[in-house]
C-alpha cells in the first residue's frame, strides 16, 4: 500500500513557484522518498528523490521535514509544460515503487 | 539513466484471448517491475519480474492471470491471459539499478471488447 498522501488538486500561476506537499508519517528510517511526474498517460518521469537532506537538480528541490514525516516538491519557475500529476512515493525496503493518488498540478497563463 | 521501450503501444483484444507484452531496456538493470495502470486511476503495482526465478506478485494479481517471464537483465514479458473487458488498462513496466531511480517504459494500451 501506498505511504503517501497528497491533495488531489492543485493549482500554480506560469512564471510562480509550484510547492507541492507531501505526507508520509510512517516512513523507515532507511526509506527514501521519490517524485515523479505523469503527462498525458505517459509513462511515469523521474524528478527528484531524497533521503533525508534536502536536494536540488535542474528540475526541481526536495525538501524533507526533519522528522521526515512530510516533504515538499518546489518547480521554481513553473511553465504550462509542467501541467500534470505529480507522485510523491516512498520506496520500500524491496525497491517497490506503491504509488499514491498524486496531485494534479495544473499550471495556469 | 536506461531507456525502456514496450510492444506493442497499444492493442484491441478479444475476450478469452491473450496477450504477451514486451519490455526491453537499453542497458542492464537489476530491478524489473510490472504496473498496471486502470483509466482515470494511478499505477498498480502487479509483481516484481525476477531474473531467473518467478516473479514475485503483488496481493489481488496472481502467475495464472499475469504470468512474467525475465529471462535476462535487460527484457521481461507480462502476458494478461483470458482477458475480459476489465483487463483494460495501460501496462507499464520500469527498471532500474538497485537503490536507484527507476525508469517507466511508455506503456500499453490494452483494449478488450
């Protein structure tokens, strides 16, 4: 089962940072914590994962709770190409990927 | 990063009949997964495709409905048998090096009439 939990929807005005929330209260202290981004049934992207520091790549920031127990996914520019649903998802110990409902961002002109 | 590609994209079936999916990926990988993907919904995951052993299946999917071949570390195979109209779905696999990101393939569309 999944161990996320997202809000169903959001939105984020074009050009403005999209903050996506994420909580998983009962993350192991050896689990990691993944995003990914789906577009028009595409398969899933990879984006960004984290353990426990915060981290930064060309797409987007994770950051992660000290107690671990929420992190956010932050698109700092968003464009209308990042409209889609995004998966915060927390990878067990036998390197399965449970997928949660996800949030889909729609980005707005 | 592994590139992943499936065949066929997309495919209209008959009831009771089968179909046999394929997933290739680029370069070796460790981990092979099979997701089922049901319309409007998230992803499913329906086993866990073991190099040289049987697959490992989730609760609620089981070897006679799904059975997974993997005969190497770079392809896999889901075959959806008996098929019914619940069968559709798009199926997608992924891949990936251990403890790292995993990699989807662009999925199959499956129709049953």
């Amino acid at each position: 089962d999944a161990k996320t939990t997202q809000p169903p929807s959001m939105d984020c005005a074009e050009g403005r940072a999209a903050n996506l929330p994420c909580n998983h209260s009962t993350i192991s202290g050896n689990e990691y914590v993944y995003w990914y981004r789906q577009i028009h049934s595409q398969g899933p992207q990879y984006i960004i994962h984290g353990l426990k520091n915060n981290e930064t790549n060309e797409m987007a920031s994770l950051i992660i709770t000290e107690d671990r127990k929420s992190s956010t996914l932050i698109l700092p520019h968003a464009t209308l190409r990042d409209t889609a649903v995004y998966y915060c998802i927390v990878r067990v110990e036998g390197n399965q990927f449970y997928f949660g409902t996800g949030t889909s961002l729609t980005v707005i002109p | 990063s592994a590139v992943i590609s499936q065949k066929p994209s997309r495919d209209i079936c008959q009831r009771g009949t089968s179909l046999t999916i394929q997933c290739q990926v680029d370069s070796q990988v460790t981990m092979m997964f099979w997701y089922r993907q049901q319309p409007g919904q998230s992803l499913t995951l329906i086993a866990t495709a073991n190099q040289g052993s049987e697959a490992t299946y989730e609760s609620g999917f089981v070897i006679d409905k799904f059975p997974i071949s993997r005969p190497n570390l770079t392809f896999s195979t889901l075959t959806v048998s008996n098929m019914s109209p619940e069968d559709s779905s798009i199926y997608l696999c992924s891949g990936g090096q251990g403890s790292n990101e995993q990699f989807f393939g662009p999925g199959t569309r499956l129709t049953v009439l």
